[in-house]
C-alpha cells in the first residue's frame, strides 16, 4: 500500500539529495517511492536530516533531507510503502 507523504521540494544533485515537508511520518528503514513524469524509483530511508542534522524519525509538517539513490525533480511525489 502506498501513502503520499510530500513532493520533492527541491533536489540537490551534487549530494543527491531531496528535501520535502512531509505530510506524514517517516522513519529511517521506512521504504519510499519518488514518483514523478520521468521519474520512479523505490528504496529504503537510510539517511535523514532536519536542518542539516541526523535524525531517526520524522512527522508531519517537518521539512527534511533524504538521501536518495537516484535522480529526483521538483514536484515529484513521495510515497510510504507499508
């Protein structure tokens, strides 16, 4: 099952790197899609900041870097696979 959890805000390719204000929450080991036009791809979260500092959870409203595996473009969706 699959649950929208944000959209990619930004995208900082030289660290790849996505940052998004989650609209639910999000832990380290939790799997996400990034899903957009061009985009889809899934993994496992391994690393999350919030304001440049490691964190093992997350909730909504909070606005947090993922490190991801692959490409991703503003706008594209994220979603929490359970």
């Amino acid at each position: 099952m699959e649950k929208e959890i944000g959209k990619v805000e930004d995208y900082f390719s030289k660290i790849g790197v996505i940052a998004i204000t989650l609209s639910g929450s999000l832990k380290i080991g939790d799997k996400i899609k990034v899903k957009g036009a061009t985009t889809e791809f899934e993994q496992v979260v391994e690393s999350m900041q919030i304001d440049r500092k490691p964190v093992k959870a997350a909730r909504a409203g909070d606005s947090v870097g993922i490190k991801v595996k692959d490409l991703a473009r503003k706008t594209d969706k994220i979603y929490k696979i359970s």
